[in-house]
C-alpha cells in the first residue's frame, strides 16, 4: 500500500493535471499519505493562482514575477521530493496552512 499511495503523491505535483487524477485516484482509498500531498500542491495551485491574479492587477514587475515564480518552483521541488521520500513534512512557511485550510480533502 506504501507503495500506491507514494505513487499517487507524486502524480498530485505533476501538473493541475496530475493533481486532479491524484485526487480522483484517492477518493475511494482515503490515504493519508496522499492525501497530504494532494493538499500541498492544491495549496501551492491556489497560491500561484491569487499570485498571478495580483500581478494581473498590481504589476509586481518582472524581476518580482521571476522571484515569485522562483520560490513557488522551490516550494514544489521540495514537496516532490518529500513526496519521493514519503515524508510529510510539510512545504516551509506555508505547508501548515494548506494543511488546515484543505483539511476536508481526504
């Protein structure tokens, strides 16, 4: 079973895509494992998406987008590789908050 829900982690950081087919993929089995991570990259999703958002309407500048851009590529890199290693500690600074804030996708 380890070895599904490792599998199915993985997929979530693949892309909206891969995140959506992950979710799918664990609405019958529950895993927490996955779950965990599915919450990570919806978080990080949602995050990008009030980024973008909020550079549409304020201009942050392209230096800005680019650092922004930078630490959410990051923030992905390092919950795909927690989701390698199957550990669930959470992305830094905000990876409690996805946590709390998803908390209903199981």
């Amino acid at each position: 079973m380890e070895k599904e829900s490792k599998t199915i982690a993985i997929i979530s950081y693949i892309t909206v895509f891969g995140t959506v087919i992950a979710f799918i993929m664990n609405m019958n089995k529950k895993d927490e494992f996955a779950a965990f991570h599915i919450r990570q990259m919806i978080g990080l999703l949602f995050l990008q998406f009030i980024l973008e958002f909020l550079n549409m309407i304020l201009s942050f500048g392209r230096v800005t987008a680019l650092i922004i851009h930078a630490i959410l590529f990051i923030f992905w890199i390092i919950g795909l590789i927690r989701a390698i290693n199957y550990s669930t500690i959470p992305i830094p600074i905000i990876g409690e908050y996805f946590q709390r804030w998803f908390q209903n996708l199981k």
